[in-house]
C-alpha cells in the first residue's frame, strides 16, 4: 500500500470513530477525541504529502512554514499526552506502551522537522514560537521531503491505530477508573488545549478535520465565526495549503 494510500484509509478510519458530537458518556469521549485528533493529524500529513509535489516557486517558504505546522501539532500532541495526559491514568489504568511506542516514529519525525526548518532561512519563526537558528539554508525538494514521509508512516499509522484500541470505554471502566477520575482528566486536558495559541493551533486543528468529524468539541460561534474570521486571519497564507471541506 504506498503512502497515500495509507494515510487516506487511516483518515477514513479516525473519522468514522469521531463522528457527530462528542460522546455524553466520559469514557467513550476519551476515544472520541483521540481519533478525531488522529483524523486531523493524517489529514494534515496527507495534504502536506500531496501537495509537495507542486508547490509554486514564489510560495516554497509559505509552504515549508505550513508544514511545520504539522510537525508541531504532532509534537505537542506526544508531548501532552506523555507528560499530562497519560500520567493522569495512573496507576488504574496503564499507559506505557502507548507512550513506548512513539518512539517507533520519532526519528522519522525529527528528519522531517530538521529537513523543513534548514529550507528555511535562519530566524524564521515556525511552530509555536520556535526559531530556525544559524544553517547554511537547503533548496526544498519536494521528493526528498515525501522519502522522509515515507519512512515513518508505516509505523505511525499502526502506532494512532492500535492506541484507538487502547482507549475503549469498556477497558477504561474495567481499569477501576471512576467516571469522576475520567472527568478530572478531561478537564485538565481541555483547560490545557485552550491555552495553546489559537492563530496556530486551533485553527489549525479546525481546518485540518475531515468532513464528517464532530472534531474539534469547540462551541459553534469559535468554530463557525472567530476560527474563520480572527483565528485565520494572522497566518492565512499558511492557510491557502489546508484542505478545502
């Protein structure tokens, strides 16, 4: 199966355990926004994948900025889950090979991001707030970038997949976590998500769900009026590469 194959079939497949609105019941949430975090994170991958292969002379910088924006979703998404997320589970229900498996993956990642921050010219910003430091700037290649992409998916995909499966109600319930417990959770995963940045990462997370996701849980007039009307607006550059819905 090549790459992109792969990537739409696992879009497909967070999509379809994420869609309508988040799930009532507090165990059956915790899946729900795990894939659909996981539909947004492969479609994210899958459009920079696809559209590396044309990007226009005069916007190559735009487009390697809005790679990275993968990338640093990606990363913030690991790093939450191994130093907030999951150490909240402890000690009912554990977490450590979810958490080891990430590292069947990181290299991949880390050669993607180290390849897009040398395309860049030093001192741009990217991300959230990172900085391309002092290097001798690489000529983008749009092949060379998707050879990267192609080394890791495998193994990320299987990784986002089997972690859905993990995270069944029913085995967060037979763990001896209380509905409580599951609601301590989810509240400080939320009152963390809302203080990432979000002219980056909430808008990014809007536009990169799939159609047919209830994902990202976000009260309609953010989703529906300041993502599109304020959130956009300061990198909508970057924006002009994310998948139309």
């Amino acid at each position: 199966m090549s790459t992109v194959e792969t990537l739409r079939e696992s879009v497909e497949t967070f999509k379809n355990a994420s869609t309508g609105s988040q799930p009532k019941d507090v165990y059956a949430a915790q899946q729900w926004e795990m894939a659909g975090a996981h539909a947004m994170l492969m479609n994210g991958l899958l459009t920079v994948y696809e559209k590396s292969s044309s990007v226009p002379e005069d916007k190559v910088q735009l487009f390697v900025e809005y790679a990275l924006q993968w990338v640093a979703v990606l990363e913030h998404h690991h790093e939450w889950e191994e130093n907030l997320y999951y150490p909240l589970f402890a000690p009912k229900f554990n977490t450590d090979t979810i958490v080891a498996e990430h590292e069947t993956f990181h290299a991949g990642v880390e050669s993607v991001r180290d390849y897009l921050v040398s395309c860049l010219p030093a001192g741009t910003s990217w991300g959230y707030s990172q900085t391309a430091g002092p290097h001798e700037q690489r000529q983008f290649d749009g092949a060379h970038l998707r050879t990267l992409i192609d080394a890791f998916v495998p193994a990320l995909c299987t990784h986002l997949l089997q972690e859905i499966g993990y995270l069944e109600p029913e085995k967060l319930r037979a763990s001896g976590l209380t509905e409580a417990e599951v609601k301590h959770i989810a509240a400080v995963s939320e009152k963390h998500m809302k203080s990432m940045p979000p002219h980056t990462f909430l808008i990014y997370t809007i536009l990169h769900a799939p159609k047919g996701s209830g994902f990202p849980p976000v009260p309609g007039p953010v989703k529906n009026i300041l993502a599109p009307y304020v959130f956009y607006l300061p990198n909508r550059k970057l924006w002009q590469f994310a998948p139309k819905n």
